[in-house]
C-alpha cells in the first residue's frame, strides 16, 4: 500500500511496476468531486451517504433525491492532470473505472451507466475500451459499476473481459481505504500481486465550510429535490424560505 495525492504521483509508480499490470480506479473523491464545498469535510462530506441510509428507512423520496443531485450538482477533477495522466498509464496497461455505484435506471437517470460515462467524457476522462454488459455489476466504456456488490466481485464477474493471462499485478487507486483492503484480499486470493494507492487528493482543497449554508443546502435538497450550490445559497437564503 502507498499514498497518493496528484495524478502525477500515481503515474509514477505506475511506470515502475514489473511485468503485466492492470490499472483499476475508483471516480468519486478519486477523479472527480462535487464543486460545492460542503462535500470537502466532515460531517457534510457525507451528505450523499446519509441520504442512501434512507433506503433503509423505506423513504418514499430517497430515489428522486438522489438522482436530482446527481444529475443537477456540479463536478470537476480533483487534479487538471488526470485526463493525461490516465492516457499516459493506458500507454503502460490498461486502465478501468471502478466506481460504487448503483447500476441501471435510477429516479430521473435512464441509465448510470451512460450518465456516468457521460460525465467523465465531459472532463477528459475515457478508460480503456471493453465490451458492453448491462446487468449488475455492470460494465460500459471501460467502468464497472459494482451495483450492491463489492469492487473486488465486479472485477470477478469481468476478469475475462478486463484481465489476460498474462495479468499478474492488479493496481486499485482508491480515497478508501476498506475499498483498498477488498482488492488486496482478491488478489491475494487469486494469486495477484497487489499495489494499493490510497488517493487524497481532496487534501489539497479548502476545507472552509459554512455550516448554516451545509445545511440549508440539505434541507433544500429534502424538500424540493432540487441541488444548490454554493453560489445559489444566498439568493435563495434571502427570500427567508422557511425550510
């Protein structure tokens, strides 16, 4: 296991890997993260995984809240470089998405699959090619998405399509650490070396987070299914919405 916080510090060890390596990287808070400052720390920074705790409550709105702040929140790379940096790797071995996530349709969104893809075209980011198979876990343009299963069960439910037999190092860039430690029993099941690369990058953002904004946010966000981000706070603040 090592510790990364650039893009470019990924590649590196990357370049030094022996023998034939596969590259698999997690999205949220690894590639990408939300604009809004809210998500930069806790305990706003689990906002999203508060709201999927109300699956298990039975709330009736969990599935329209959670595809209205996907689709209406704002993302944007956590380092400018990895649209590059993930060219160059791709030019060592290839390298997958592996994000966890639901699969299919959800609320508002037809497929995640496309939407996901979609968004990470948008800022540069295009893995490896694969073929396309939509069940879950699910696979598109080079992302599995585990759907309610582990990282380490999409990778076994793909190794055909995302591994060779010459494959013997699996590579896992990941902001958790649990996610990390699945992959590292995998392989040591399995019989592949294993390099785990534990991403911080969200280090390297302010933390200055307001919670009177954090929470208006989140009640907006309950009661009228809609995402405001940090710009739109005070417009909406002003109108003196009893929320």
């Amino acid at each position: 296991m090592t510790c990364a916080s650039t893009a470019v510090s990924v590649l590196n060890h990357v370049k030094n890997l022996k023998g034939q390596a596969v590259v698999f990287c997690d999205v949220d808070d690894t590639l990408i993260t939300p604009v809004s400052k809210t998500f930069r720390a806790p305990p706003y920074s689990q906002l999203i995984d508060w709201l999927k705790t109300l699956k298990n409550k039975a709330h009736t709105d969990y599935i329209d809240i959670i595809s209205a702040w996907r689709q209406q929140r704002r993302v944007m790379l956590l380092d400018h470089d990895w649209p590059k940096i993930i060219q160059d790797i791709q030019t060592i071995c290839p390298m997958y998405g592996l994000t966890k996530m639901d699969t299919g349709s959800f609320g508002r969104i037809v497929s995640l699959e496309n939407w996901r893809y979609e968004e990470l075209k948008k800022l540069g980011i295009v893995f490896s090619s694969s073929p396309t198979v939509m069940e879950s876990p699910s696979l598109y343009q080079g992302i599995l998405m585990t759907g309610p299963y582990k990282k380490s069960d999409a990778i076994e439910r793909y190794k055909e399509f995302v591994l060779t037999k010459d494959t013997n190092t699996i590579v896992m860039i990941d902001d958790r650490q649990e996610s990390l430690d699945d992959i590292a029993q995998f392989c040591d099941h399995k019989g592949f070396h294993f390099l785990g690369i534990l991403f911080d990058g969200l280090k390297n953002f302010s933390t200055n987070i307001d919670p009177i904004c954090a929470n208006f946010q989140k009640n907006y966000l309950l009661t009228y299914k809609v995402w405001l981000e940090d710009d739109e706070i005070l417009d909406k603040m002003v109108q003196n919405l009893d929320i």
